[in-house]
C-alpha cells in the first residue's frame, strides 16, 4: 500500500532543511553533504544534483547586499581601511555560510517538485528530421 504524502511548500522545507516529500526528515548528513536517504520516509536523494547553482546564487545576493551596504557605510562614514576589511569580509562569509545550506536544500526541493532530471534528446536522427529542414524550392514554389 503506497502511503499519500500532501503536497508541501518547496520554499518552507529547503529553508527548514527537511525531506521535500514528507517535510520530516533531514536532507544533509552534514554541513553540505546531501544524505543518501530522508530519515523519516526513506526518499532517496539519488535524483538531488544542485551542481553549482546554490553557490552562484548565495554568493550573488549577498555580495550585492553586503557591497551596497559597505558602499553606503564608506561614503558616509569614511572608516579607515582596516575597519572596513574587518567588517566587510566577516559580513560575506557569515551572510554566504548562513544562507548556502537552505538555499541547496530549496533548489533540491524543486529538483523534486518538478521531476527534473538529465536533458534528453527528442530527436538524433539524420539531418532533416524532426521538423528542422526547411526547402527553399517548395517554399518558392519552383
């Protein structure tokens, strides 16, 4: 008897880190490891492959806040070098460390929700398959 697990909000289990399927169990083993399986209903996390795409993300968004903040701050106040070098680059690696794991474990959740997988090919057939070929001849009516 296959058990009904109720659809669940992508964006409130990768933030809480937990299973995208029951809600329940842990996505990582450890500070980034994705775990084998969800601990509460089994889910194999085989089909998670979030690649690159958490990094770019986390470390866009917060360099763009941290960046806008520090350009602010300095213009303003004009603090001496040392002082924005020791404020500045704490605020990255917190703001990057802080938001990395929930951000992989929300990109892994719609990995699930949307069934995504390898890119496959429709089509590899020969040249002119598929609906790609276009004749000039029949088209000028010649």
């Amino acid at each position: 008897m296959a058990t009904e697990y109720r659809s669940l909000s992508t964006v409130r289990n990768g933030l809480r880190c937990r299973c995208p399927r029951c809600g329940e169990g842990h996505v990582f083993s450890r500070f980034l490891t994705v775990a084998e399986r969800c601990d509460a209903c089994g889910l194999d996390f085989g089909f998670a492959d979030p690649a690159d795409g958490p990094a770019f993300f986390v470390g866009s968004g917060v360099s763009i806040l941290v960046l806008a903040a520090w350009a602010v701050w300095a213009v303003n106040a004009q603090p001496p070098l040392w002082a924005q070098f020791a404020t500045v680059m704490p605020a990255l690696l917190a703001g990057c460390l802080g938001t990395l794991r929930p951000v992989k474990a929300w990109l892994i959740a719609e990995q699930y929700f949307h069934k995504a997988g390898e890119g496959r090919w429709a089509s590899i057939g020969q040249h002119g398959e598929g609906g790609f070929c276009f004749d000039r001849r029949k088209a000028s009516g010649g």
